[in-house]
C-alpha cells in the first residue's frame, strides 16, 4: 500500500483534489469528513465537547453548530489546545479501521488539513501540498461558504504558513487559478507518479538514476530531510545516525540527480533486519550491493579486511525521486569516509572544483553507452581511482579537524 499525505490551507481546494484522485481509482481517508463524524448527534465526541466548551456549541436540533464552536475553539493556543485533544484521538481510531479495510495495493491518499503543523509528514510516502495565497483564501471561504471575515483569517493564521508547508512538501499543487485548471496537474501526477510509485512499491523495484551531471539544486537539502524523516520512522532505534551525504550535500557542486543518504547502524545483522521495514517504507533494498570499494590500507594496521567495507544499499520506489541509502556500520572505514568526504568538500572549495573536474569526465565516459548497467560501470571506472587518492587525503584531513570523532 501507497500511503500519501495530502494538506494544504483553508479554502485551498484539496477536496477538489482528493476527488479526482479518487475518480482516478485512488482510496480516500478524509480526515475532515472524520472528524464531522465523530461528534454527530450521540457519539462520545460530541457530548466531550459540550462538557468542554458549553451548551451553546449545539443548534437547537442537537448537532455540533460548528460556527459557535469555532468561535470559542479559535481564539487562542489553549483552547485550541482543549478541541484537540478532544477531537484527535477519536479520528486517529477510525482513521487506523479504515486505513486497515483498504486493498494491500491501494494507492491511499489521507487528507489532512493539519498534516504539517502536526509533523506527521515522514509517516507518508509522499506529501502533498494544494497552494493558493492566504488572501484568496479568505476570499473563497466568505464568498463560497459563507465564512465570517474574522473567522476566515483567524483560522488560517492558526495554520502552517506558505513557507512551512513548502518544506513539507513533496508535491507542491498550485489551484490559484479558475475550477478545472489544477486536473490536469493532478492527473498527470496520479499516471506519471503515484501509480508507478504503487507498482514498483509492490514488486520491489527502485527508481534510476542516469550518470548525467546537472547543476547544484537548492532544494536537494530539503528533500534530504524529508526523506531522512521517513527512514528515520521506518528504522526506528536501529538508526544511531542518519545523514545526508554525497555530492548532493555539498552547496554548488554539480551532481547526479540522485540524494544519498548514511544510516549508521552498529552491525550488519542490524542492517538486514532494516529491509523489510525499509522496504514497506517505499525503500527496497538493491541486493546486487553488498560493499564498497575497498579502498588503500591507511593508517596503523590499515583496513586489511575487506570485511569491513561491507555495507547494505536501499533504492527509492519514487519512480521521480531516485536515492542511495547506504547502511553502514558505525566507526568502520566506509562509514566514516563518507562523512569525513562530504565535510572535507564543503571545508576546501579547491578540493571541490577537482571533484567537480573528475565528475565530468566520468559523466562524459558514461555517455558512450546506451545501456544503464554499462554506463555506471563506466562512470565509476573514472571516479573510483581518484577516491583510492584522495582517501588518505581525506583521513588526513578529518583526523586534523579539532574536535572530530
């Protein structure tokens, strides 16, 4: 099962969304619809909200009269506060019943309103995100569903701003415009993202990654984060660390489109028992990889044994998101490597624009070959022997850092 988030602020339209997705076959858990459904006439909900907030939240046939709810509900964190504690919990269970009822193949889309301010965003496979500025929202909720001005804006500045909920998401849904104009963005996100995201979910597969340098995106840090929140939910206390690490990590170096990610576990048991949680998490493991290249015995002793440049290597089944989350164990070579590297780039601008040089001319050599297999092959010829040189560099280096482990 596919679970995604969806969100966005009041008056936004994700109920427009969530009703296309749904045509398109989607499965649909209304967090909103839920919440209305827990406090009807007789249930616990309701009669915990009168004994809270007082008689006079209730029209005169017996029903939740949201507007004078919303009223006492709204004015500040402590009451806010008392509604949901009241409210959560209750939709939380029936939200988990219905989630349960659903086909094992689902791609199941959760609308939440306050999916961001809750964090609940590393819990999904993917969030998103339906955009329309503050004040045409406003202008929605008065026009469209008779919303008092002062109730419109005190709800929405209780919400995540523009800016947090950018963070959050991984797609950004922009319904600014006249109905109808957001289907096509949203049909094309159900065929091209989400339906293959199931699938290759569902039979194991990972997204990609072509050998194919581009420029520093500014966004790969925020995307690292986010996907650190999702393995960090799906590891648990089996993660000591988990880093962004790779040339997408260090500001202005041109890099593969491809996010790598450390997590550092105390052994390799600890690393196999990972799969399966990371798997049903949208990561499944790349079982052609078992280690790194081992590189030049350093130090005393060096590293005779191969052993310890053994790792375990997960793929992204986002079929727009390819990642490496390498498992390594903590204190072995190949694990500090990767974050000494990663510094080492960021501390030494010169050392970067060698790199850089060095991931030119494997990405060139990659080019010379159609087939996937025999361009990272061919990639990698160039760029593994530079790393055999600059390792001890590295080591060097990090060991001279004041204050490094």
């Amino acid at each position: 099962m596919l679970r995604i988030g969806l969100t966005g602020g009041m008056g936004a339209g994700k109920s427009t969304v969530s009703k296309i997705l749904e045509s398109r076959g989607a499965v649909i858990v209304d967090s909103d619809k839920i919440a209305r459904e827990v406090v009807e006439p007789g249930t616990e909900g309701l009669a915990a909200l009168v004994a809270a907030f007082g008689d006079d939240i209730l029209a005169a046939d017996g029903s939740l009269d949201r507007a004078a709810l919303a009223a006492k509900a709204f004015v500040g964190d402590e009451e806010r506060g008392k509604l949901n504690s009241i409210v959560h919990p209750l939709v939380g269970n029936r939200t988990a019943e219905l989630i349960a009822a659903a086909p094992a193949d689902a791609v199941l889309v959760q609308d939440i309103p306050l999916l961001v301010e809750n964090g609940l965003g590393p819990l999904f496979s993917l969030v998103i995100v339906v955009f329309v500025d503050a004040e045409e929202r406003v202008h929605r909720l008065v026009e469209h569903r008779g919303v008092p001005e002062k109730d419109a804006r005190a709800r929405i500045s209780a919400q995540a701003t523009d800016e947090q909920r950018s963070a959050a998401a991984d797609v950004w849904l922009d319904n600014s415009g006249p109905p109808g104009t957001i289907d096509a963005q949203v049909n094309a996100l159900w065929d091209e993202r989400l339906v293959p995201f199931e699938r290759n979910l569902s039979s194991g597969k990972w997204s990609l990654s072509v050998p194919e340098l581009v420029p520093a995106d500014p966004e790969w840090p925020a995307e690292a984060q986010r996907l650190i929140g999702r393995l960090q939910v799906a590891c648990g206390a089996s993660a000591l660390r988990i880093d962004h690490i790779g040339s997408t990590s260090v500001p202005g170096l041109p890099a593969k489109d491809v996010i790598d990610l450390q997590i550092t576990v105390a052994d390799l048991a600890t690393a196999d028992k990972l799969a399966e949680p990371l798997h049903k998490a949208g990561f499944p493991r790349k079982t052609h990889v078992t280690a790194d290249n081992p590189k030049p015995p350093y130090g005393v002793g060096g590293e005779a044994d191969p052993g310890v440049w053994e790792k375990r290597l997960h793929g992204n089944a986002d079929p727009q998101r390819p990642i490496n989350a390498h498992i390594r164990v903590v204190n072995w070579p190949g694990q500090q490597f990767a974050l000494a590297f990663r510094d080492w780039l960021r501390a030494n601008p010169e050392i970067r624009d060698e790199y850089s040089a060095i991931k030119r001319e494997a990405a060139a050599n990659a080019r010379r070959f159609t087939d996937h297999s025999e361009a990272v092959a061919a990639y990698l010829s160039v760029k593994e022997p530079w790393f055999d040189h600059a390792y001890p560099r590295v080591m060097e280096w990090a060991a001279a850092q004041e204050g490094r482990p």
